[in-house]
C-alpha cells in the first residue's frame, strides 16, 4: 500500500490551498479515509475523516467550516480543501487509510484504525 500526499505549500494566512493523496495497492472504495497533521512539538492529531462511499464526514473542531474533505473513488484519490487558513494550521499534513470491512457510510475517528500513511505534506501559513 502506497499513499503519496502533494499540494502543501506556503501559504498566507486567509489563503486556501488544496491537499490531494493519491492510493496505490489497494481497493481504495474499500477503505474509510483521513487526513491527520503534527506540529512541531506537539502530538499528531484527526483534522478530518471520511467514510467509503463519501457520504459521511467528520471534522476536528479547529477546522469545522473552513476545511472539507473529500474523495473520488474512481481516481484512488483524497483530497483536503483548506480554505481561511490560520498560522495555527502550520504542520505535516498526512493521509491515511484505515483498516477495511467498515460499512461504506460509517466513519471511524480513532487513530489507532488508521494502518496506512503517507509520507507527508509540509503546509505552512505565515502570518
């Protein structure tokens, strides 16, 4: 399994920028995905998550409305829309495939789900 994130960038603040990740080696509609960040310093956390089919989402507080996630199964690919960006948002942004045999509309939010990552996306917001 390979997930390859591209997109981050530096950007200023009240800006948008668009993450993508893209999936190989495995069935990607079989999988609910995330997008998880990690500041320097501080503990990786769940920005936003995704169910199979598309039709569920969750997000973290700190991004409620300002961020959306999304997929297109039939391209193996994950995207994070990153609009009103904040200083607070600078970090490695990761995607990440959980474990398979979810229902396709069920989103799971524990970390320990997600198996698969990718390498990273560094996004920084200046100020």
């Amino acid at each position: 399994v390979q997930l390859q994130e591209s997109g981050g960038g530096l950007v200023q603040a009240g800006g948008s920028l668009r993450l993508s990740c893209t999936a190989s080696g495995l069935t990607f509609d079989e999988y609910p995905m995330a997008w998880f960040r990690q500041a320097p310093g501080k503990e990786r956390e769940g920005v936003a998550y995704i169910s199979r089919s598309g039709g569920n989402t969750f997000y973290a507080d700190s991004v409620k409305g300002r961020f959306t996630i999304s997929r297109d199964n039939a391209k193996d690919a994950l995207f994070l829309q990153m609009n009103s960006v904040k200083p607070e948002d600078t970090a490695m942004y990761y995607c990440a495939a959980a474990t398979g045999g979810y229902p396709r509309d069920f989103v799971p939010t524990s970390e320990d789900t997600y198996l698969y990552w990718g390498q990273g996306t560094q996004v920084t917001v200046s100020s």
